[in-house]
C-alpha cells in the first residue's frame, strides 16, 4: 500500500499508482481490472482481491466509501460534453472527487491539453464500439498487416500527447505483444491476449450475467453463472407475486394469522359504544 496525495490534495493510500502501473512494462506481472456497476459488486471485488476499477462519475463516491485505497479510472462517454473546455471541467471534477485516471475518446489535442494539466489520461485503440460505423461493425483489429501498423501509429501519437494507458480492445494478439514494448504506455488488454500490462473484463461477462447484446462478444469468458441466478430470483418473485393475486382474488388473503385482532372482551365494548354513539355537534 503507497502512502499519496491525491488529485485533491488530500491524504490517502493506494494499492497501485501511476509509477506501479508503468513499472509493469517489461515484466510478466499482471495485474486484473473490472468495471464494478454498484456497491455489491464493488465489495464483492473488493473480497475476490481484483487489483483496478473503471467506474462512471457517479460512482466514486460508493467506491471510496467501500475501497478507499483501490486505484479508480473514471472518465466521460464521447458524446457527453460538445467543447474541450467541459471535458476539462469534468476530469478535474473526476481528480478532486477521488478519480486516479481519466478515460477520454476525444481527440489528440483534448488528450494533450488534460495531460498538460497533470491529470493522467486513458485513452482506448483497437475495437472502439461508439465508432464501430466506422469500420463496418463490431470486429477484431490488426489482423492484416496494415492496421496493424495504424494502430501502432496511433498509440505513438498518443504518447507523444502524454495519455498514460489505453484500453486496448479486440486487437490480434500478436500485433500487442509486439507495440506493448515499444510503447511507454499502460496496456488494458480487452480481449486483446497475454501481452496487455493490466488484463480487463466486464463483471457482467466474469460473471456469467446476461449480455447487452444478443450473443456475448467473444472476448467475454463466464467463469461462474449468476445470469442463472438472476432468473431463479425472478422466477421466484413471478410466482410468488402469482400466489398472492390468486388468494385475494378467491378472497382468502389476508389469513387470520396475519391480521391484528382486539384484546379479548373489547370487541363486545367497542360494538356497544358505536351503537350508542351519536354526533356531538348536534
């Protein structure tokens, strides 16, 4: 655990830094990295010893209430903020609220200008899905010798604007063994093989949850089936929902056992009183 400061200038720990991850470059450590979608599942991480999180804005607050120490990318979708100017606003709000990385699909000069700011930047190569029109579809990356190269050029070009890390997602295995050396930035392999720095997956997808999309991309490996889970619950809920509709429709529910009777004697007095009862405004 390394004693720090974080982005907000407060006194804090961390099980990674930003030097630990670099340090990974040229050794065979690897290091796991999930996307925890509530507290539940934050702790459940927590508990399975998973090293990284990436998490949306509105969950930093859970994650350091539960993980304090645990290193937290945050970031913002493509098409959240129109300027440079807000992108910039959000990652620092992202850094001054606990964030250790901020994810970013902008452009170059959105990079550099966060990275010149200090703020550590995580970009994403390979399979994009929010630019997937772009290419066809959803699809591996490199397979031919000449995006492979692009995709080298690119992580270059990222470098040179300071991004620190990068999802890289879908890429042919070969083609990131060979960059990930010749590159001073973090790899996230996302489906992408052996060769990524930090190794990445969806809690959904380790988990065996159902997909967002109709057949699970191929990168995504269940190692348990909650999805089965899941459905035992829901099944479970439809039918006792069912029991319930059924006896009150026949009138049997409530059962006396679940209702609240007078103490013995107080009915006769009660039933008494209200036959006597007449108005007082009269």
């Amino acid at each position: 655990m390394k004693r720090i400061y974080d982005f907000s200038r407060k006194p804090a720990a961390r099980n990674y830094t930003i030097s630990d991850l670099q340090a990974l470059k040229g050794t065979d450590r690897k290091l796991s990295m999930v996307n925890p979608a509530n507290d539940d599942e934050v702790r459940a991480c927590v508990e399975a010893g998973i090293d990284l999180f990436v998490a949306g804005m509105d969950q930093i607050e859970g994650i350091r209430a539960i993980a304090p120490t645990h290193f937290t990318g945050l970031g913002s979708t493509w098409a959240q903020f129109g300027s440079n100017e807000e992108i910039l606003a959000d990652a620092f709000e992202a850094m001054r609220r606990g964030g250790d990385m901020y994810y970013t699909l902008r452009s170059f000069d959105a990079m550099e200008m966060m990275s010149l700011e200090g703020i550590p930047v995580q970009s994403h190569i390979g399979l994009i899905p929010t630019f997937s029109h772009y290419c066809g579809g959803l699809r591996g990356w490199g397979r031919k010798a000449g995006e492979a190269m692009k995709i080298y050029e690119t992580l270059k070009r990222m470098e040179d604007v300071g991004v620190i890390a990068v999802e890289a997602e879908c890429i042919a295995e070969e083609v990131l063994e060979a960059v990930n050396t010749r590159t001073s930035i973090v790899t996230f392999s996302l489906g992408s093989g052996m060769a990524g720095d930090v190794i990445m997956s969806f809690v959904a997808d380790i988990c065996g949850e159902a997909s967002e999309e109709d057949k699970p991309p191929k990168h995504a490996h269940a190692f348990g089936n909650v999805g089965r889970l899941h459905k035992q619950i829901h099944d479970e809920r439809v039918a006792a929902l069912g029991a319930f509709h059924s006896e009150v429709t026949a009138g049997n529910f409530p059962y006396p056992q679940t209702n609240i009777s007078m103490h013995e004697g107080e009915k006769d007095k009660f039933l008494e009183a209200l036959d006597k009862w007449s108005p007082t405004h009269q």
